[in-house]
C-alpha cells in the first residue's frame, strides 16, 4: 500500500525544484528593489545639489550622480524585464 502512495506522489510532482522556479529576481527582488530606490535617491540627491549650487559644483559630484542613477535604472530594468519562456514550456504543462 505504501508504494503506491509514494508511486502516485511522484508523479504529481513537478518536473522543476523550488530553487530552478524561484529565481534571483523573485527571491532577491526586494532588496535590490530598495537599493534601487536608495541608489535613484541618492543620484538626484546629488544632481540636484549641482544644479541648485552651479558655482561650486564639482564635476566629480555630477559624474558620480549621473553613473548612480544609471546603476539604479538597469537594476530596475533587470528586476522587471519579462521573463521569455518557449512555446515548448507551455506544451509540456498541458500534458
């Protein structure tokens, strides 16, 4: 009797472990959803200092901004980027 419950639950299963399907983005997308925010934050923060005080802005401190807000900007592209699955992922799920 208990090799057939084993045999049954076996093939209900899926066929990918928790680890393959949960991915990078969904496990750590919280935390590098925040850096984001802080990094974007700290970029403007830093941009809009030069631009209110234009005379003793350093280009040092824009440069720096600038490569912040672009570091913020392909995290959140790379967090929210579509996942592409084959036409033969949906095929086999049918089954």
């Amino acid at each position: 009797m208990r090799a057939q419950t084993l045999g049954r639950s076996a093939s209900v299963r899926p066929g990918k472990s928790l680890v393959v399907r949960g991915g990078l983005a969904r496990t750590f997308g919280s935390l590098a959803g925040s850096l984001a925010v802080i990094f974007l934050c700290f970029g403007l923060y830093l941009l809009e200092d030069a631009l209110v005080h234009p005379l003793a802005a350093q280009a040092g401190g824009v440069i720096t901004g600038a490569f912040i807000i672009a570091l913020a900007v392909i995290l959140l592209y790379y967090l929210f980027k579509p996942r592409r699955r084959t036409r033969a992922h949906y095929f086999r799920r049918g089954e």
